[in-house]
C-alpha cells in the first residue's frame, strides 16, 4: 500500500467503486478524468489512501457487493445481512485453532451439511479428502508429526472437554480479542491507557481456570 503512487491508489479505488460499467456490470479501466479526480484532489486522495488500506472498509465493500448479487439472484431488495461483521484478534495458537474449527463448522451448524465431508468450501472439508487421499496403498507422499511430540490438545494444555467448548461456544466466549485469559491481560498491558481496554469475559476465565 505505502509503495503505490497516485495513480494506482486512483485506479485501485475507481475498480472497487467504479463510476463506468460495461453492459455486464463490470468495473471499466479508470478514464484519466476519473483518475483526476482523485489523484489532483489531496483531500481525496487522502481518503481514499486510507480506506484502501482500512480492514472495517474493505469488509463494508465486500458485503455490499455479495447483498447486491444476492438479491438480484433472488429478486429480492432490503437487508441481506443480520447485522455488522465483528472482527475478533486471535492472540495465540488456542484461538486461532478454535476460531478455525468454529467457522470449519458453520455449515453444520446452519444445517447445511450433516458431515465435515459435506461441509462445502471448508478447510476441515479439504483435510478430509487429504486425509482419503493419502491412506496406506496410495502414490501421495505426506509429512508426519513425530511420535515422540504429544497430542495438540495436550501441548496447548487443553483437555478434551475444555476444547469442545471453545469450539462450541467461541463467539460467547470472546468478543474483541481472543486467548488464553493470561494472553489478553498482557495484550492489555502493552496498550495505552487512553486506548479500548479489553474485557475478558467470567465464563472464559472459569473454562480457563479448570485446566
């Protein structure tokens, strides 16, 4: 982002919001009026410089795009989305392994699959069909961890009950920052104390403490 010239910041922005389509709807190349437009305006261009470069734009952007062809597919006008995404900090392994199974699960969940192997567009679904792909008798050659190393759970100091909850109730258990409750006081602690100061939630700290 910080190596892009005007003219590409220009460009960029003009694709994503484009002021010319073609007969299919699609973004036209940016007209050097178009460009002007931007790039001779510093104010603009400012703008747009930081928006590109926003995570809470890029996902607004993205939402509206997936609405519109949503309901145009469907025939359908108004809200498409319950409510404003929510973006969580994933601070160590045990969150970012939970939040992966969570979202891995979410066909399941919105009854869409009855299996993992069913669960369209998921990594868990692409695992499985690794794991199909290289059993005993197959060409496919695959690493393996040594038997000497112990379990996940066991090196994250998760039992099996603590790490099926997590799963489970991941969106409960963390809302801005997620991790163990040690991780998210000492995150805390590097911060500002003009700065959002983050709160980990009593059930988390209980689920915790039973380790």
């Amino acid at each position: 982002m910080a190596e892009w010239d005007d003219t590409e910041v220009a460009r960029r922005w003009l694709m994503l919001c484009p002021l010319r389509r073609d007969e299919n709807r699609q973004p036209l190349e940016p007209s050097e009026a178009g460009l002007n437009s931007i790039r001779k305006n510093k104010d603009k261009l400012q703008q747009v410089r930081s928006r590109l470069s926003d995570i809470s734009w890029w996902m607004r952007l993205l939402s509206q795009k997936i609405a519109q062809r949503a309901n145009r597919d469907d025939q359908e006008v108004g809200k498409f989305w319950q409510a404003r995404y929510r973006a969580v900090r994933l601070l160590d392994e045990t969150a970012l392994l939970a939040c992966a199974a969570y979202v891995d699960l979410n066909p399941i969940r919105a009854a869409m699959a009855e299996t993992i192997e069913g669960s369209e567009y998921t990594s868990a679904q692409k695992r499985c069909h690794d794991m199909q792909a290289s059993r005993p008798g197959t060409a496919r050659k695959t690493g393996r961890t040594p038997q000497h190393v112990p379990p996940l759970l066991d090196r994250l100091a998760l039992s099996s009950e603590m790490w099926q909850r997590l799963v489970r109730d991941f969106g409960r258990l963390f809302s801005v920052v997620a991790g163990q409750p040690h991780c998210i006081d000492e995150h805390q602690a590097k911060r500002t104390c003009c700065e959002h100061r983050y709160r980990t939630r009593r059930e988390t700290r209980e689920l915790f403490s039973t380790a």
